[in-house]
C-alpha cells in the first residue's frame, strides 16, 4: 500500500485538529464540511476507514513516533 509523506499526514492531522476546535467553537457548517473532507483524505491515505484509526495510524508515521512496547504495530 502506498503512503502519505510524513509531512502531508502531519499537515493533515494539523488541519483536522484545527476543524475540531473551529467547529467546536462556533459550529459552522463551512468548518464541519472541511473537517469531514480532510477526515475522509486522512482515511484513504493512511488506508483506514475510520478517522480514529486514521489519526493513529497518521501519528505513526510522523518524524518521533514510536511504537508502543507490545503493539500490533511494533517490530
């Protein structure tokens, strides 16, 4: 499977968390539509299907990440 470059994921999980707070904060609808796009583009560039798996899986790859002792991911 292809991946993202690390810092187009980390673009991505900094967007993503910047609509959260901007919808939690004012709840546009502008705010939650580009939130869920840029949910959708982290699924399918780290091949998941949900954004918290997405997330997880974007941290992963991020410069400084590690595995945790024990994980599926570790090794």
């Amino acid at each position: 499977m292809l991946m993202a470059h690390p810092d187009v994921l980390k673009d991505l999980v900094e967007q993503y968390e910047t609509l959260c707070a901007l919808h939690a904060e004012n709840g546009s609808e502008e705010a939650r539509r580009r939130r869920d796009d840029v949910a959708y583009t982290l699924c399918v560039s780290t091949g998941t299907r949900d954004i918290d798996s997405a997330l997880v899986a974007a941290r992963h790859r991020l410069p400084g990440a590690r595995a945790a002792e024990g994980s599926l991911v570790a090794g």
